[in-house]
C-alpha cells in the first residue's frame, strides 16, 4: 500500500479520516506508523496527497489530509480480457489497476470454462477490492470500470466494433505474422485471449469487428505475464 484510497465513508470531517481494517493493519504492521507520521492519501476518483496520523488505537487512526495533486494519467487503453481462472483474476486486475487501465471487459470465449462465471470475484464488493489494492500499489485514485459480458458472439458483433471506433484495435494471438507495435501515440483496444487461447473462429469474429492479429514473439506467455508485457510494450507505462 504506497497510499491509503480513501472512499465517503472514511471521512469524519472536510480534511479528516478515520481508517480500520486492511489499511489500519498496514499502517501499523508495515509502515510501523505512530502519531505525527505522513502516509500518502488520495480520495477514490478524486486527488492525492498526504495524510498525517493524529491518533492510532487498536480498532483505528485518525487522519488530517490535505490533498492537492493530479493522480497519474490513465492509459488510453480499453482491454478486452477473455475471463481468466479466479485466481488468476484477481492478479490480473491489480496489475491492469496498478498499470493504469480504466476500461476492463472480461467476455467470454470457447475455452473459458463456464465455472470461471460463478466466482465470487466478480462480485462488484471484491472486483472493487482487487482494484484498489492495484491503485494503492501504484499511487493512483481513479477507479476502473469492469463489463462482463458472458456471450462471445453478440458482444463482437454488437458491441465491440463501437468500442474500437477511434483506436488502434488489436488482438494478441501467437504464431501471427504481424508484431506488436510499440510506443502508440493513439487510444488502443486490445484483446487477450484465454490461457487456451482463442479459437480460429474467436480470431475471425475479432478481426472482422475490426481487430488487427499481432504476436509477441515465440515465447506463449501466461495470461498475467502477457497482460503487463502487451501494455508496457504499448504505452511506454513504466516509462
Ligand atoms: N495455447 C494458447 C494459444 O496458442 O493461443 C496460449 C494462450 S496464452 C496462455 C493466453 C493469451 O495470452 C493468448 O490468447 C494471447 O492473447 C496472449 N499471448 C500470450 N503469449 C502470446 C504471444 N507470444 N503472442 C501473442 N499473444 C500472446
């Protein structure tokens, strides 16, 4: 946690918040926090700064927060994301959080097992709370939304060729002729298939919304290596 994201509920007053759970633990279990220390805040979908501890008990701390900066900003990337397994899921949405992807649509795919749909991580309470520990690990506050969208066909047909309107549209599949490019100066949509990859039909249907099959290489990375890879190759990210 390199900085407390505070939501509503946490604020006692104008500039005041009271922290519990997960975040008071860190406070004082990691940082080793006592009274007069400055943490990084920031306010969900709002602006960062600093917090200073005014008190510290077991069951909380109170904070005066001034906040006064930008958070970073947010990769021009809409990621469309065949559903990964739930463990894999909750990696896979820290790293897009802490990545700076805002636009996340986990759709369905032939080999997506149907049982990936029925765990509980896709609840909105715990979808929320993998990406804030992903905007917390970066220093970021701006929230990301998540679509699900659990049929293939009438979401590429329907749905996708407007969401690729104005981007660089790709779809990461191994063995195609065309890299990856590198260093986009334009929004991108990128779609990323599941750890069995697409099929030649779930190509086609991409492609022919308007999506351009790009490789990265001979090397078959898993979903949650080739997720960082494809946007730090896209976007300079870690630049
Ligand atoms: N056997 C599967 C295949 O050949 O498609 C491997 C799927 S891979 C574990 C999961 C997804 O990550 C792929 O569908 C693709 O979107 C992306 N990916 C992984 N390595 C890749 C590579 N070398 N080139 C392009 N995409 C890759």
């Amino acid at each position: 946690m390199n900085l407390a994201l505070l939501s509503d509920e946490d604020f006692t007053g104008e500039n005041r918040v009271r922290l519990t759970g997960r975040r008071l633990k860190h406070l004082k279990t990691v940082l080793r926090a006592s009274e007069g220390r400055r943490i990084p805040v920031g306010r969900e979908n709002g602006l960062m700064g600093e917090g200073e501890v005014l008190s510290l008990t077991d069951t909380h701390a109170e904070l005066q927060i001034i906040l006064d900066q930008n958070p970073p900003a947010p990769l021009p990337l809409t990621l469309i994301l065949a559903m990964p397994r739930p463990k894999m899921l909750r990696r896979v949405l820290q790293t897009c959080a802490a990545l700076g992807v805002k636009d996340i649509w986990l759709i369905n795919s032939y080999k997506v097992e149907k049982s990936f749909w029925q765990t509980p991580w896709l609840q909105e309470e715990h979808l929320r709370e993998n990406l804030t520990l992903g905007l917390e690990q970066a220093k970021d506050t701006v929230m990301p939304k998540v679509h699900i969208r659990k049929l293939f066909k009438p979401f590429v047909e329907d749905e996708l060729p407007g969401l690729l309107a104005g981007t660089r549209a790709l779809v990461a599949h191994p063995g195609r002729a065309e890299p990856c490019p590198v260093h986009l100066r334009e929004p991108a949509a990128l779609c990323i298939g599941p750890e069995g990859g697409f099929t030649d039909y779930e190509v086609g249907k991409l492609e022919e919304a308007g999506c351009t099959s790009v490789h990265l290489g001979p090397r078959i990375l898993r979903v949650e290596t080739a997720v960082p890879v494809l946007v730090s190759r896209l976007f300079d990210a870690c630049g």
